[in-house]
C-alpha cells in the first residue's frame, strides 16, 4: 500500500540547535512530496514542496527539505531552531494519478529555551 | 481575502443525530477537500471534488456525504452521526492536482 511514514512521533531540541525531521514514502513512482506545519489549534499551513528538478527545496521560516530517491526520504531541515518552531510538523505526499493527499502521522516538535 | 472559512469551529453532537460542515473558499480554486484528524493518524482524506459539480470519494468516506454547491462552497453533511466521528474536522481547496491546498482553521465535533 501507498503510504507516508514519520518515523518520530516527538522530538525535543533546544533553541539554536539543527533540526532534521524524517519522512519516507512508499511509491511505485516518485510523487509530489510536501511538509506541512500546524500550529496549536490551527489549521496547516504549507512550508514546502518538491515536483521534480533540484532535489534540494527551500521553504517558508528557514526551513528546507531533501528529496533521496534512493532512500525514498524527504527529510525537512533547519539550521538552528526558533521557539516559535515547536508545532507540528506532516509530510503528505500526491499520487500523479489523482488528487488524494495522504498524510503521515506528524511528528510533534518541542523547543527548550 | 477570508481564504478558507469553515463553520462552526465547535459542534457536539448526540449519537444519531445529523449536522452539516459548510467550508468556503474565496481563491476562486477549483478543487476542495474534506479531511479529519486523529491523534497519531494525520490528516485522512474523506472526500473531494476536483471541480465543480464532481466529488470523488477519499481513504474514509463511510458515513459521511458531501455537496459541491458552487465553485466556492463545500459542505460536508453526517446523516447519523456516530462516536467514531468524533474528530477535527478540515476543509481545504487548491487550484489544481499539483497545487498546494490551502487550509482552514477546522471545525471540533464531538459526537457523545
């Protein structure tokens, strides 16, 4: 089956730290991938997607994500996290043939002072 | 521009009983979408319409029917609402298949 696994359910960093978030698919083919991020009581706010061409993507807030076909990862990143980051954070990928999203599960994302 | 607006942003309901989800979308999109959210699941897609006067079902359509009532709004009904539907509820829209989706601050219903 088609899916979209984060493999961590939380994760903890201080203020300042790197931060990679992992993502993986499981496709025939290579679909449209995208990171989400949801605030407390908000509704998803996209941060950065991949079609094709450069694997390396630049987003919204610093954050960036790496497409590895080989690896079928699309990890998000960020060099030094802000307070403001804690939230949560969904990969989603497309199916070229239709028009379902189908997220992973999150991953929650807390920031030490 | 509202974006997309979803009414109400709370809702309980008793086991039986029927309500309808109204989203609209004010970006001139063509295709919107219904998801819920549960804890440790994500976002599952219910149903969709691609454009208007098409909707397609999505991974959890069991229970649930929808109206594409026009080209901004979206609605999404429980005839007989059960404690499994307990969820939050999201609309969203985009422009196209490949586009992003656009979403809105969700609707919390709780069926007792």
């Amino acid at each position: 089956a088609q899916s979209v696994t984060q493999p961590d359910i939380h994760i903890t960093v201080s203020e300042g730290a790197s931060l990679e978030l992992r993502c993986n698919y499981s496709y025939g083919a290579t679909p449209y991938l995208f990171w989400y991020v949801q605030s407390p009581g908000q509704g998803l706010q996209l941060l950065l997607k991949y079609f094709s061409g450069d694997t390396l993507v630049q987003g919204i807030k610093g954050f960036e994500a790496e497409f590895k076909r080989s690896q079928s990862s699309f990890n998000l990143r960020k060099p030094s996290v802000h307070w403001s980051d804690a939230a949560e954070y969904f990969c989603a990928a497309l199916r070229d043939y239709g028009q379902n999203f189908v997220f992973g599960p999150g991953t929650r994302l807390s920031v030490l002072p | 521009n509202a974006g997309v607006t979803q009414t109400p942003k709370f809702q309980v309901l008793k086991t039986g009983q029927s309500m309808t989800l109204q989203c609209a979308q004010d970006m001139n999109h063509n295709s919107m979408y219904w998801y819920r959210q549960d804890p440790g699941m994500g976002l599952r897609l219910i149903y969709y319409s691609a454009s208007e006067g098409t909707t397609d079902k999505g991974e959890v359509p069991n229970g649930y029917n929808v109206s594409r009532l026009n080209k901004r709004e979206f609605s999404l009904r429980l005839e007989s609402a059960a404690p499994s539907q307990t969820s939050v509820y999201f609309c969203a829209s985009g422009s196209s298949v490949t586009d992003t989706q656009y979403f809105g601050p969700g609707t919390r219903l709780t069926v007792l």
